[in-house]
C-alpha cells in the first residue's frame, strides 16, 4: 500500500487509521506534502475537526540552516499561476482540538545535519533553494515525479539503505525517535479512551510512524482514506 500515490493526472495522500485490538484508541495518520493545493488543506482541516488530539509536526525556533533547506517549498507557491499554497498551520488546525509538538528545536535539527560530512551539508544548502527554483518554474508538474512515491512499508533493501543513509538519519532520525515516543506516552496514558489522535507530519515520516506503532505498541493499519493533494493543469 502507499502512503503519497502519484499518477499521470493527480498525485494523492493516504489517510490511514492504526487501531490496536483490546484499545478504542485510535491514530489517524495524515501524510503532509508542505506545498499542496488549498483544497487538500481544507479536507485535512475538516478531518482534523473531528479529532481529539493533534501531534503536529515542526521544527521549532529559527535557524538559517533550517531556513535555507525550506527554501526548497517556499519558492513554489509565489507564483500565483501554479495555484498552490505552503502548509501553514493557519490552514490546518481548528481552534477546537488540543495541539502537542513533540518535534525538535531548530539547534537540535542544525546539531544533527552538521554530523555530516562538511562537503555533504554544503551541499544540502546550496541544492534546497535551486529545487525550490526548479519546481517554482514548472509548477505542479514537478511533482508528478516517480521519486514522491512513499511506501507505508519499505521493502527490507529499502528499509536498510535508508538506515544506512547518513543524511537520512540526520534528517529525520531524532525527529522520528522523538515523535514515536511522544506516541507511546499518548498509548499509555490514553488508550482506554475513546478518542481519535491526529498524526499530522510529512509523508517522508510516516513509514517510520506505522512500522514504530506496529512494531512497538501493535497497532495496525485498518482504514485508508485518499485524498488529493493536487491535480496539474
């Protein structure tokens, strides 16, 4: 199954519901792309309404080093013609339901991204901004790209070469472990509750979201929902 499909004519997000047998608790994972169009933003908001709990993904604090690799989805919604908009939690988040980020610091994430090599981080800064050129030029279309494809859950040969990636884990190898244990506290304080607990973080996230609440407390994906991110014109 996957997590973000994209096709000739549209690319779309798996709303997946993980439930655990004996537990009415229920994780509801949204898989994000930061730029989208403002239609797939209202659909979330309106799923997020019915919700209990928002663990929301982001980066907290400022950086520059966090500020030049988002450049990569800034760029794309300042042409008016591409019809996209940034993810801003403005567009998400009702005012009814608690929020928790449980996500790092921008020191934390710019500690870890400088554990790379010193040519490999250079090259991490000077590439977000001319992605964000090259999908600002041509619009939707560039998502429309074989690489978005995410798997729920990786294939053993992926699954290991991501591991083994050192810019993958200092992408996202704290963030993900800080966010499974957020998770898990949630299970044990709450899982007796009957309530729905919105997960709302990037797609690149979210294959470490479903093995670690699988593998971890047992929970299982039961129900998917697609939703469309965009359709180019």
């Amino acid at each position: 199954m996957q997590i973000i499909e994209v096709t000739g004519y549209a690319v779309r997000s798996a709303v997946i519901t993980m439930r655990r047998t004996g537990n009415p608790l229920e994780f509801v994972i949204f898989p994000m792309l930061h730029v989208a169009s403002p239609t797939f933003y209202s659909q979330v908001r309106i799923r997020l309404k019915e919700c209990d709990l928002i663990v929301m993904e982001g980066i907290r604090g400022k950086a520059v080093g966090v500020s030049a690799l988002t450049l990569a989805y800034r760029f794309t919604p300042r042409r008016r013609r591409n019809g996209l908009q940034e993810q801003r939690d403005e567009l998400l988040l009702p005012e009814s339901v608690p929020v928790i980020n449980p996500d790092v610091t921008a020191a934390e994430a710019i500690a870890d991204l400088k554990t790379l090599p010193r040519w490999t981080y250079l090259l991490l800064m000077v590439a977000a901004p001319v992605m964000g050129l090259v999908f600002a030029l041509r619009g939707p279309r560039a998502f429309l790209d074989e690489d978005l494809v995410v798997d729920d859950l990786p294939s053993t040969l992926r699954a290991e070469m991501m591991a083994d990636d050192p810019v993958e884990h200092a992408l996202t190898g704290r963030r993900d472990k800080r966010l499974l244990d957020a998770l898990g506290e949630i299970h044990a304080e709450r899982a007796d509750e009957q309530i729905r607990v919105a997960i709302v973080y990037g797609a690149g996230h979210v294959p470490a979201i479903v093995t670690g609440l699988m593998g971890r407390y047992g929970y299982r994906a039961r129900e998917a929902e697609w939703l469309t991110v965009l359709v180019p014109a």
